[in-house]
C-alpha cells in the first residue's frame, strides 16, 4: 500500500478526463443545451489533444502566447530586467 502523499504530484482526474473539463460539464449539466453540450465536448477534445502532446494548460497557454508575439522582444523591457537582477 502507498503512503496518501504518493499521488499528490499527479493530475486531478475524473475517471479519464482531466478534472478542468469537469467544469464545463458541470455548467452543461446546469444549462442544457447543444450550445454547451459541444462546448463541453470541445473543450474536453482540446484538453485531450493537449495532453497527448505532453503539454499542459499553462504550457499551452504559454505557447500561444510567444507565437501571438512574434520573435521580436522589447528592448526596455529586457535591458530594465537585466538592471533589476542582481548577478
């Protein structure tokens, strides 16, 4: 038998959803609709599909980020980082 701390690194899981796609079916289960049931469904899909690429929500989001940003960064922004650390 495993000691009750063995899990608490792993992700929350309802049955073999991700326990975030809990939320929009919870919100299909209190408003139903076709509207929020394929919400519901495509908001698991897409967790799903981000899961089997070995990326997270934050990490997916994090991504999305820097394309949306390009490749150039802010000059300020780097040179006032870089007076702030103290190294």
């Amino acid at each position: 038998m495993k000691p009750p701390w063995a899990h608490t690194a792993q992700k929350a899981r309802l049955f073999v959803i991700d326990a975030r796609g809990a939320f929009p079916i919870s919100l299909w289960l209190l408003h139903w609709s076709y509207a929020t049931l394929f919400i519901a469904l495509g908001s698991i899909l897409v967790l799903a599909i981000l899961e089997r690429r070995g990326l997270g929500l934050n990490a997916a989001y994090y991504l999305l980020r820097a394309k949306l940003a390009g490749p150039e960064r802010d000059v300020v922004l780097l040179r006032n980082l870089r007076e702030r650390s103290r190294f």
